[in-house]
C-alpha cells in the first residue's frame, strides 16, 4: 500500500465569473436573462433550480454586473431594508430557507417597488401551496419573472468535470471522467465535491486520479450522505 502522504488544504473554491460559466441547454435561458440586464422589462427576477444547478454562480454575474451585494435570505435585517438606497441593487439567496424571515422578505419587495431597486432572488423552487405560508408574499412572488433551472445533462456533468480538474491541474483520462460523472450525484455542487476529494485523495497517495481511486472516493462520498 503507497503510504499516505501530508496534504496541505489550499483555496481552491470554485471560480463564480462570468468566463467560468458553463451555458447548457439547463441553464441557457436563464443566463440569457442575467446577461441582459439592465435591459429587463421587471426590476425583480426569480431564479428557482435544485441545490447545485448554479443559481449561485449566476447571481455573483450578475451582482459583479450590478455592483450588487448578495445575502443569504436568513441574514435579512428590517434595519438592512430599511437602509437600501434608491435605485440600489441587491440579490438574496435561498428566499425559501425556514430561517428566512417571510415578513422581511416581504418588507424587501415592497421596499424595492417604492425605491426602485434591482433584486434578484433565489429559490429551491416556485412559490406554491407549501410555501411561503404568508399569502401577500406568495402573491408578489407570483407576479415576479421567474427562471427556472433544470439539473444539469450528461453533457454539461462532464464538462464542469474537466473543468475543475483543469482547475486543480490534474491531468485526467477521459474515461475516467466519464466514470465520475455516471456515478455521482447529478449536481455542479456535487461535482465540486467530488473533485476536491479526489484531489485529496490523489495527493495523499501519491497517484494520479485512476478508476480504482475514484471508485474508493465515490463510495466514501455515497457513505457519508447514507
């Protein structure tokens, strides 16, 4: 057995730019809107996909585009709301989360529309039966334009891959790219993870990233979320 060897936990979080983004057929509408503002009909816009489809990395474009700040939707003051300057710009994240505040929230949209500012949102999913429960904020978000991601195909799994592993400069074979990404769990999150441990995982054994590393990776990962 290669023993193992003293890894060093370097900073290497995925890049949010405009130049890193991967556009798909999953995501390409959305970014489509991203890339078009300020020309927007709605001064607000609803981004919804699963955990790991990339609203993330779409809302730092736009903020960077913007000169927006972004918060996590648990982290909304009324004291922050009420200091928004007018014509400001700001997106919040995970809007569905059950720390969220849902009357602060609703304090934001109505302070958006008196003092004409550009937000963009993020959520798991679109408003419906089971959220929010308060009825005035569930009719604003009704009304707001809403773009929906899908989890990402094949295609778009296997590029993110190469990607990160060009990140890391790991040279990788294809077909054990391909390996990954038909095991892992189909997310860009996922797919961070899942290179980040085999980086590890490679440089404490002292090996490239082969089959056998990966399959002993991917089962560690399948046994942690168990």
């Amino acid at each position: 057995m290669t023993p193992r060897q003293l890894t060093l936990a370097l900073d290497l979080a995925g890049k949010f730019t405009a130049e890193d983004f991967l556009v798909a057929p999953s995501n390409a509408a959305v970014h489509a809107t991203i890339e078009s503002w300020p020309d927007w009909p709605a001064k607000n816009f609803l981004i919804v996909g699963p955990p790991g489809s990339g609203k993330s990395h779409l809302v730092a474009i736009w903020a960077e585009r913007a000169g927006a700040p972004v918060y996590e939707a648990g982290s909304l003051t009324e004291e922050l709301v009420a200091g928004l300057e007018p014509q400001s710009a700001l997106a919040v994240e995970n809007i569905d989360v059950p720390d969220c505040s849902e009357n602060i929230l609703f304090h934001l949209l109505n302070t958006g529309r008196e003092r004409d500012l550009s937000l963009v949102l993020t959520a798991s999913q679109q408003p419906g039966a089971a959220w929010p429960k308060l009825p005035d904020l569930a009719s604003r978000l009704r009304q707001m334009p809403v773009g929906e991601l899908q989890p990402p195909d094949d295609g778009l799994v296997r590029a993110v891959l190469v990607k990160l592993f060009d990140d890391r400069q790991l040279a990788v074979d294809a077909e054990v790219i391909d390996y990954v990404a038909k095991r892992m769990e189909r997310s860009l999150g996922a797919a961070r993870e899942t290179v980040a441990a085999l980086d590890e995982e490679a440089l404490a054994l002292g090996r490239r990233v082969t089959k056998p590393v990966a399959a002993a990776v991917l089962a560690r990962l399948t046994s942690d979320v168990d």
